[in-house]
C-alpha cells in the first residue's frame, strides 16, 4: 500500500506540505508576543550595550564613539565602588533576615490551628500593597519628632531615634521595610513546600528517636530545598535592585548611606542625562546579578 | 510483676501528674501561639489601620494626637471628615486648586490596567497555545528564547528601556504604560505549562469533527484553562497597579501619572498635607488589597506557580 500511494502521488515541495502549511498558521498564534518580546526585552539589552561604548545623551543620541572608555570611567569612579559597596552591605541585611524569618513564618503558619488563614493572608498583604505606599507608611511611622514608633519609644522614657536622617541608620531602616513588604511572598513559597513534605516522613524519624532539632535539619531544610533556593536567588536578586524606599524615602543620603546601585544609575541616567554612562553601569550590574543567581543556584544544587 | 504492685491510688496519682504536665503544656503552646498571632497582627497590619484612621481626620488632629501615646492615635474619635478623600478625588475645588486631586491619575492606573489585562490575555494565551500544543519546527530553541529573558531583572533594563521606547515616539504618552506590557514571557512560560498538561484526546475529536486551530483554542483549551486565565490576569493587574519605576522615568507630564508615582510626589512635595497623602494613599492601594481579601486562592497561587519554576 505503501508503495503504491507514493509511486502514485507526487511529493509536493515542502511548503505546501500540509505539516508546513500547519507551522506555518501556528506561528502566527505566537509571532506578536515573540516580536514583543524581541523589540522590549532583547532589543533594549542590545541598544543599552551599544550606548555603553558611547558618549550617549537623551538629547544628542549617539554623540562620540568611547570605545571602552565608560568602562574605564566606571572603573575609576569612587562613587561607583560606593554604591556597590552600599549594595552589597543591604543584600548582606536583607537576604538571611528574610529567608530565616520566612522560615520562621511559614512554620509558624503550617502548624494545623484556626486561625493561620489568617494569619497568612495578614503577612502577605504588604506583598500586594505597592511599594511606594508601604515606603511611606513606614516613612511617616519612623518620623523622628511626629512618628508612632518614636512616640513609643518615648513612652518609655527613651530617647527619641532619627531612622532616616542617620547615616548609620538609614541603610538598616530601608533594609526592614524592604523585608517587611516582602516576606509574605517568601513564606508562602515555603509554606506550599512544608505542605508537600509526607507526614510519615516525620513519623518514622520520631519512631527512630530523632527529636525537633534533628527532624527540621534531616527532614524539613532538604525537602523544601528546592524552594529555600527559589527564594534566596530571588531575594536576591531584590537586594540587588533596590530602588523604590530610596527614592521616596532618602533619595540615596544621608552622606551617600543609602545610594544604592540602581539609584546611582538612576540619577546618572536621568537627573544628569549621561545615558551612555549610565547603560555601561547597567551592564556591570547585569553580569554581576547573572554571576551571583548562577553561583546560588550551584551552591543549592551541591546537596543533591 | 511490678505492675501489679501499684494501687488504685498510686495510679490514679500517676495519671492525674500526667495529664497536669499534659495540660501545662498544651496551656503554654496556645499562649506562645496567641502571643506570637497578636505580634503578627501587630506588624503587619497597624501601620494599614494607622493609613485608614489618620485618612478621615484632618491634619491638624493627626499630630495633635500623635504623641502621647493613647487610644486616639489610632482611632479618630472626633473630628470624622471625609474632606481628605473629597480633595483627592476632585470633589473639592480647593484639592483641585491645590494639585491634590488624583482622580485622573487613579483612573490612568486603572485603564492601563485593564488594557495591558486584556491585550495580555489575547497575546500570552495564544503564545501559550502555540508553546503548549501546536508542533513548529524548532519550537523547542523558541521556548528557550522566550524562557531566558526571565533571566533580565527588570530594574537593570530600565534605563535601555526608556532608550528603546523613546525611539518609538511613543515615550511620555499613555502607550508608554502599556506597550512594553501587552505581552510577557512569565505568563507564556506559565499558561504553557498549564495547556501541555491538557489531554490531546480533546483536540483531536475536534479535529475529527472539522474544527481548526481558532476553534480548537476558543473551545476546548481557553475554557480548561480559566483558572489560570484568572491567577495571571490578577497578576498582571497587580503589577501594572504597583508599577513605580517605569512611569516614573517614562512619563514627565503630571496630569499623565499613574496613581503610585502620583502619591510619591504628593509625598516629595515641600510642604505635604498630610491628611490627603493619607487619603491618596488608601486609594492608591486599597483597590488590590480588596481584590487580594476576595481572590487570595488565586494570588496564593499564582506565588507558587512562580515558585515551580526554581
């Protein structure tokens, strides 16, 4: 039969092929988002490492081929270096308080009691409330001579603190409202692996005598280490790229304490116009941020 | 045998220490639980009420009662207004006058929203279905493509962003909010994983009873996938409700501000009132927090979804 339908029908040229036909049609499903995502998410990444070798303005475009002399500039910039330095003090505040009280959360949340409903939805709300509303709240309940927080203190006979206007201050005081606003996302991403972990695994371990302490790092940590890597790499990543509580709150003072790195690109790039500057920096940060989530993901993998 | 050695009363006294121990325990559980539910709600959701109370009394009231400490920092005992949001939302001429009315800005937010909802679920579910079920030479490299700039986190692009968009001439208009959104890999990658778990037995009855690719779509996989139509929608909302960096480098003009960037600079001014900063801010965020207390399944979900991909 086989060979008689092929002696007998001619093979016609593959684009009329009713498979390629299909393709073809099939394509067009997916063809806007794919030029979406070529035009706004590739192309910007292109065009930023073209500026980054020019001297690039919003106002003159393309004015003067550096070469590599932005690079260089960048290399050479003590501010630079003080920004990514301030960064990485931040990641350093922000990531083990967020993943360890997640944790601590998400335990707390799993236990089976009425009530933890609510309790979770309470963590998450800061999650999808915007965060240039949750940096003002907390902006207002920091306040040093009006604020709620220095009213208590001063309840207690205690002298009143300035959050935001202390240099020394004013990096850990963005770092809590940063973890405040985002912990619930955390502990729901754990909550969902607590949940998945079989309750005989914790029965047999009891049977063999392990007690708490042994069961959570025996059992609970590489079970949900799937997830614990999820949220590390993308608290991370949210250390790394900072930018609301600064600009509404310290707009990256006192005395530089807060100028976190996409502040510094920012005000480059927009307050001083110098885009080409500002795209050779944004290239740095990405390869750092690519580097780092990589290096993560190996140390997580290592485990297993 | 030692067992039976032990009286009735000996027993009994045994039991009674035992079940004392037990209750002592269970008692000082539920206490550290009740104690740790209160910090929580402390936390977490004071500085939302502190938001709510001070935005229905003047300003005046909200430092008179600021410190000391007593009941009325929390809760407008007296004083009651609803000026705050009537100077917001444009209701009063002296908000308006004042630059204090974000009406406008409140329903640019929300048409943004909607569009970038409903052009999302056109282009990212149709993508999905071609990722999910539809056969394309090479598809697999395609996916990848799509799949690594999830890779990109969104603040470094900013700036290049802005580069691209303003060569578009489209920079400092309304399109500027929704363009760049109208579709997005997150959501293809996820809808994706949704249509490929769908049986294929579906399509090919339909195929056999004459449908095509549209139909296949419109009446078999859009209706099993509703509820992950729902979570990404929320999703998107969600982000473009909360969006601050992009407007804010991509619209210039305050009468074409998203809601967010509309408070911060209510907030940055030099002289705020802090009363209608209260207000714009219940506005600005009471909208999702609503439709969070209603749809949280779905919110919930869409977190975990965004946690398989790790």
């Amino acid at each position: 039969m086989a060979a008689i339908s092929k002696l007998e029908i001619p093979r016609a040229p593959w684009w009329k092929r009713k498979k390629f036909k299909d393709a073809f049609t099939a394509i067009l499903f997916a063809l806007p988002a794919l030029v979406n995502f070529l035009v706004f998410r590739y192309f910007p990444i292109i065009w930023s490492a073209r500026a980054s070798f020019w001297e690039y303005s919003l106002l003159g475009g393309f004015r003067k081929y550096l070469g590599f002399g932005n690079y260089v500039r960048l290399f050479g910039d003590r501010l630079f270096w003080q920004s990514m330095g301030v960064t990485a003090k931040f990641f350093l505040m922000y990531v083990p308080i967020v993943v360890a009280l997640a944790m601590l959360l998400a335990l707390f949340s799993n236990q089976r009691k009425p009530g933890m409903g609510v309790i979770r939805a309470i963590i998450f709300i800061p999650v999808v409330t915007s965060f240039v509303v949750v940096s003002i709240i907390w902006g207002m309940l920091l306040n040093k001579d009006v604020g709620l927080v220095n009213s208590i203190i001063r309840s207690f006979g205690l002298p009143r603190i300035s959050f935001l206007m202390d240099k020394n201050n004013a990096l850990p005081t963005i770092a809590m409202i940063s973890i405040w606003k985002n912990v619930g996302y955390s502990v729901i991403v754990l909550a969902a692996g607590l949940k998945s972990i079989p309750g005989e695994m914790y029965e047999a371990a009891i049977v063999d005598g392990a007690n708490n302490w042994q069961r959570f790092w025996k059992i609970t940590i590489p079970m949900i280490s799937r997830q614990l890597m999820f949220v590390t790499v993308w608290a991370t990543l949210g250390a790394f790229q900072v930018f609301i509580p600064v600009y509404s709150l310290t707009q990256g003072g006192p005395s530089r304490a807060t100028n976190v790195i996409v502040y510094y690109i920012y005000s480059k790039a927009f307050q001083f116009g110098e885009m080409g500057y500002a795209s050779a920096m944004s290239m740095v940060l990405l390869f750092v941020l690519l580097i780092v989530s990589v290096l993560q993901m190996r140390l997580f993998k290592r485990d297993y | 045998m030692t067992i039976n050695k032990i009286s009735k009363e000996e027993h009994d006294q045994i039991a009674k220490k035992l079940h004392q121990k037990a209750v002592m325990r269970k008692t000082l559980n539920a206490i550290f639980t009740v104690v740790v539910y209160i910090l929580i709600a402390i936390v977490f959701i004071m500085p939302l009420f502190y938001v709510i109370g001070n935005s229905v009394r003047d300003s005046r009231a909200i430092w008179q009662n600021a410190y000391p400490i007593s009941l009325r920092t929390f809760i407008p005992f007296e004083g009651l207004t609803l000026q705050n949001y009537a100077k917001t939302l444009g209701l009063d001429p002296l908000g308006t006058s004042m630059g204090w009315d974000i009406s406008r800005n409140l329903l640019i937010s929300l048409l943004s929203a909607i569009v970038v909802v409903c052009l999302s679920l056109i282009f990212n579910t149709s993508a999905a279905y071609f990722f999910g079920r539809l056969w394309f030479p090479g598809k697999k490299y395609l996916l990848v493509f799509v799949v690594a700039t999830m890779m990109i986190p969104s603040q470094v692009v900013m700036v290049p962003l802005y580069l691209v968009v303003d060569s578009l001439g489209i920079i400092n208009s309304f399109w500027a909010l929704v363009v760049p959104w109208y579709a997005s890999p997150f959501i293809v990658f996820l809808l994706t994983q949704f249509m490929s778990d769908l049986p294929y037995e579906y399509d090919e009855a339909a195929i056999i009873d004459g449908a095509n690719k549209w139909q296949i779509l419109w009446r078999i996989v859009i209706p099993n996938t509703i509820p992950g139509l729902v979570t990404v929608s929320l999703m998107e909302f969600q982000f473009i409700w909360n969006e601050f960096y992009w407007p804010l480098i991509a619209i210039s003009t305050k009468n074409l501000y998203p809601v967010q960037v509309a408070v911060a600079s209510q907030f940055t001014e030099s002289e705020p009132n802090w009363g209608v900063v209260f207000a714009a801010m219940a506005l600005a965020s009471g909208p999702i927090i609503i439709l969070f207390l209603f749809l949280q399944r779905y919110f919930y979900e869409s977190v975990a979804m965004s946690g398989l991909k790790g």
